[in-house]
C-alpha cells in the first residue's frame, strides 16, 4: 500500500504520517480520484465494483460487495440528511 502513497504524494509522505487518520484520509481521497473516478467509474456502484475487483470495466461483478456497499451509503446519506435539516 505504501507503494500507492509513494505514487500520490511524489514521497512526501512517510509511512508514520499515514498513521494520522487525516493524512490517511487525504491520501485515500486522492488515490480513488486518480486510480477509480478518472478512469470513469462515476457512480457508488462502479467505485464500489472497481474498489473491490481492481476495475468497474472487467466482467468481475462483485454483486453482494456492491449491495452491501450501496445500503451502508444510502444509510450514510439518510443521517446525513438529518444533521442538515
């Protein structure tokens, strides 16, 4: 994993920093925008499907993973939706 940090952030981040859950977050955030998003994968489920079985573009369909993930983001968005209203 460490080597997909490396790649983001050009070696400006050590492996200690990654302990800081913000550090980790931004890393994260970045790795998905350039490894997932940018190569089409635009919705939960094809983020979910890349996430999962290396890309939304093979015949690998994780099916259970995406529902599983799709209930916990439709959960997310209820409560999110709560604290807003």
């Amino acid at each position: 994993m460490y080597t997909n940090v490396r790649s983001i952030t050009a070696g400006e981040i050590s492996p200690l920093e990654m302990q800081d859950p913000q550090v980790a977050l931004m890393v994260m955030v970045e790795w998905l925008n350039r490894r997932v998003i940018a190569r089409g994968a635009d919705t939960v489920s094809k983020i979910g499907d890349a996430w999962n079985s290396g890309s939304h573009k093979d015949k690998i369909v994780p099916v259970k993973y995406i529902a599983k993930l799709l209930k916990a983001y439709d959960e997310s968005m209820v409560d999110l939706v709560r604290e807003v209203t």
